[in-house]
C-alpha cells in the first residue's frame, strides 16, 4: 500500500497539472461526442438524382470526413506554430522557442500523416481511388508531410542544440511556404484535382452536418492543445535532464578534484582509480 | 450503413495513433521528471508544489 509521501512523489513525477487533466476530460468527452454526432446524429450523403431518380452521393463514407477535415485544419494550425516559433529561434535564440517549434512541428506531422491516410480511406469508396499521383493537392500535402519529416530527422543529426535549432527553424520557415499551396490549390489548379472546390465558405452544407464538422474543429483543437502541452512539457524535461546531468557531474569532478589536491598538498596518494 | 469497414478503419487509425502517441508521452514525462529537479517543472506550481 502507498504512504501519503510516495503518492505525492508518484503526483509530482508526471508532466500533468490540475489544468493540463481538466484539458484531458474536456478533450475525451468532446471525441466522445464527435463520436455520437458523427455517426448517430447525422445522416449520411444520400441524393437523388432529379432526371433518373437514383440515389447518388457519398453515402455512409461522408461520415471520415467529421475527422479528416478538422485534422487539416489543426494540421495549419501546428505548422503554423511552428514557423512562428522558428522566427523566434532566430530572432530570439532561446530554448523555449526551440522547444515549442520542435513540439509543434511533431504533432504537426503526426497530423498530417493521418490527414494523407484519412483522405486516402475516405478516397477509395467516393473517388474510387486509393492515390492519385496527378492530384494537386495530394502531392502538395505529401511534400509538406515529407519536408517536415525531413526537419524531425535533421534535428537528431547533429549534436550541436545551438546549430540544430538555426537549421531547423530555417527549413521550417521553408515547409510552410507549402501550406499555401495545398489550402489553394484547387482553387489555382482547378482541372489538376479530384478535391472539390471549398463547401464550407460557401456554406453549402446542411445544418447538423455543418454543427459537426464545427465540434470537429474543436475537438481536434482540443486534442491539439492536450498533445502540445505534454509535448512541451517532454521537450522541456529533456533539455533540464541534459543540463541537470552536465551540472551533476560538474560538481562531482570538482569534488574529485578538490579532493585529490588536498591529499596531494599533505603528502598523500589521491584515491586509486583517480585520472586528473 | 454503408462502408462500415472503411469508417472503422479510418476512425480507428486516428483514435489508435493517437491515443499510443499519448501514452507514450506520458511514460517519457514521467521517466524524465524522476530525473529532473522540480524547479525545472514550472507546471509544478499549478498543485502549490514549492519546488523545494
């Protein structure tokens, strides 16, 4: 059984807050009811034809995208993150910009991965597709899920925290230029896509499908902000563990040190296994 | 309903990645905060934990 000390070690021990749980709770109960709204509440795409009257649409599989389209858009949002916190690792050159753009860049990406894998599963069904090597927007979103797997693999190839920030914030600010050009490419390469044109500016959706694909932006936001907290917190702990250990053992070589010049100046041998 | 396969593929995918990508950040702030000091957890202030 637990002492009240070792549950408030165990407490301490963990990158949650108070907050940071009710973050949680709010977010499980908002993909709980994303859940509900995208499958329960909603109907699926079912038109009828006016001059044949056969019923035509997307079906049941309009239900992917109460997830797909809110993972884009939080996708934006962390990339976004990113290349304003690599303006400041530039400009600034502080820890906590770097951390927060390595944090936004990796949720970022894990996004992105699943925006390519929903799209692809929503595809096969309505395009009747799994991939179209042709689709604008597809290789458009590809290349910035790769040029940002690219910037995660740079940052572990070089030793130098000073070096590897600069580098990566200045391919960040490079990816992002990519963003742009997957939100408007069906608008500038209208015959090179199988995407349809924006229905959610236009408001051409119905009511509860419009209210779901809204709770979707939130909820993703939701889990967005949960993932960056922690993910944050994570970063945070292993610069502080990386300097914790570098001061540690300062300290500890000084405390040699002084030892074996003591025993020197009263004529003794320092401690065997002793290397000045 | 139509499509079920694909829908609980892709809600699947989704909800499963996530979830372990969240597990696993716990697992590893918890293993790194045994070796960090609390005044480097500034969110430690949250519980009126002093740091001390």
């Amino acid at each position: 059984m637990a002492t009240t000390t070792d549950a408030g070690l165990g407490e301490r021990d963990t990158t949650g807050s108070p907050r940071s749980r009710l973050l949680g709770i709010a977010t499980l109960t908002a993909v709980a009811i994303l859940g509900v709204l995208a499958f329960v509440l909603t109907e699926a795409d079912v038109r009828i034809h006016p001059e044949t009257g056969e019923e035509f649409g997307q079906f049941d599989a309009v239900r992917m995208l109460y997830v797909h389209v809110p993972l884009v858009v939080v996708t934006y949002l962390a990339y976004g993150i990113c290349a304003v916190a690599s303006v400041g690792v530039l400009v600034k050159r502080t820890p906590w910009w770097d951390v927060t753009a390595h944090t936004a860049a990796e949720i970022g990406t894990i996004f992105c991965g699943l925006v390519l894998v929903t799209g692809s599963i929503w595809g096969r069904p309505v395009w009747n597709t799994w991939w179209e090597w042709g689709d604008v927007r597809l290789m458009t979103t590809l290349v910035l899920f790769l040029m940002f797997t690219g910037y995660l693999a740079l940052r572990r190839i070089t030793d130098d925290p000073r070096r590897q920030a600069r580098r990566a914030a200045v391919v960040a600010l490079v990816a992002v230029l990519d963003i742009p050009l997957v939100n408007r490419s069906v608008e500038w390469w209208e015959n090179r896509t199988l995407h349809q044109r924006s229905t959610l500016g236009e408001l051409k959706i119905e009511d509860l499908t419009l209210f779901t694909l809204f709770f979707g932006f939130v909820t993703a936001g939701l889990v967005l902000a949960w993932l960056f907290l922690h993910r944050f917190r994570v970063g945070w702990l292993e610069r502080a563990a990386i300097d914790h250990g570098v001061a540690t053992a300062i300290v500890e070589r000084q405390s040699e040190t002084s030892g074996a010049e003591v025993r020197r100046s009263v004529g003794e041998e320092p401690e065997e296994g002793f290397v000045p | 309903m139509t499509h079920v396969g694909y829908l609980v593929a892709g809600w699947g995918i989704v909800v499963g990645v996530l979830s372990v990508y969240a597990v696993r950040l716990a697992r590893r702030g918890r293993a790194l905060s045994s070796l960090v000091p609390n005044p480097h957890r500034r969110w430690l202030e949250d519980r009126g934990v002093d740091g001390a």
